[in-house]
C-alpha cells in the first residue's frame, strides 16, 4: 500500500469531469483504489438525496410546507347523538379552554364502569388531536368521565361540572344536546 492510498481523497469539482449531456464521470487519482472511489460516490449520492430534508424550518415554512410547530393543536369534541350518522362537532383550541378541560379531568374521584346506551343520546366525546399530556379520548355522560390513554381505560365521577360546561358550549356552537 503506498502513501497516496492510505491517505482519503475527497470528491470535489475538480475530480469530475463533464461528459455529454447531464452527465459527470469521476476521474480517479493514480494510486486510489477503485473500491475507493465507488465508496467516495455512494456517500456523495446519499448526501445529496438527504440534502433537501435537512432544509431550514423556516424555509419549509416559506414554501407553504406545513412543519410541526404549524400544526394547530386542539381538542375535538363530538357531541354523541347520532346513530348511523356524523356526530355534530367543534373544535377546543383556546388555551384558556384547553386549560380548563385540563383542570376539569384531575383530582377526581373514581367511578365504577356504567352502562352507557349504543343509541341516542351518549354524551361528550372528546378527541384529543395533538395536545400534549392529554389523554387520547375523553367521554362525558350522566356525571360520568372516562379516560382512556393508549390501552388504560379509567372511569371517574365528574366532580368539576365538565359535563355542564360541555353542554354550554354545544349551544354557544348552536348544537342541542340530550
């Protein structure tokens, strides 16, 4: 092994060399190994197929691209009246809202499993849609809160009147409940 090989050698302008077309061809320095040279062009075409997901947010941002801290983080919240069809809905985004549906759910006292009906009125269901710390779904009905966050199931009494403040807010959207 000579010292020119043992030393690396970069690929740059100078060791390309334009051919017909949109083509470039890899002139190789005496004494660089073949294998070498085919690594040097495998990591160049990785760097430059990952150069575009590296770009800045902010230029993401410009480009219309929407990027995570775009993404709005809200509360849906299905008022379950309908059998067979889409439930009547609004958005919690607010933060002074999302705070208080926050306060409403802690401290509770727990409550045993009840049996909910399958049709008609079936109370709140709220949809957690990228707030952080908030359990994945919510259902409120008849003074009963249950939570469940990945596979946990919980059931509490709705010690905070969120049932109530629900109801007050399906009117101020014009939606009538139970």
């Amino acid at each position: 092994m000579n010292a020119d090989s043992a030393r690396p050698h970069s690929l740059n302008a100078r060791s390309l060399t334009r051919v017909s077309g949109s083509g470039f061809a890899v002139r190789r320095k005496p004494g660089t190994s073949l294998m070498r040279m085919t690594n040097k062009i495998l990591i160049a075409i990785c760097l430059l197929t990952l150069a575009p997901s590296a770009a800045p947010a902010s230029r993401m941002e410009d480009s219309g691209e929407r990027t995570d801290s775009m993404v709005e983080k809200k509360i849906r919240v299905l008022v379950l009246v309908n059998a067979g069809e889409p439930d009547p809905s609004w958005e919690i985004s607010d933060d002074g809202d999302l705070s208080y549906v926050r306060k409403s759910l802690n401290n509770l006292r727990s409550a045993r499993e009840p049996v909910w009906p399958s049709l008609g009125w079936r109370g709140f269901q709220l949809v957690n849609e990228g707030v952080s710390g908030f359990p994945d779904a919510v259902q409120v009905f008849k003074g009963v809160i249950r939570i469940r966050d990945g596979a946990k199931t919980s059931y509490f009494r709705d010690d905070h009147g969120l049932e109530k403040w629900l109801e007050q807010q399906a009117k101020k959207h014009g939606i009538s409940v139970g």
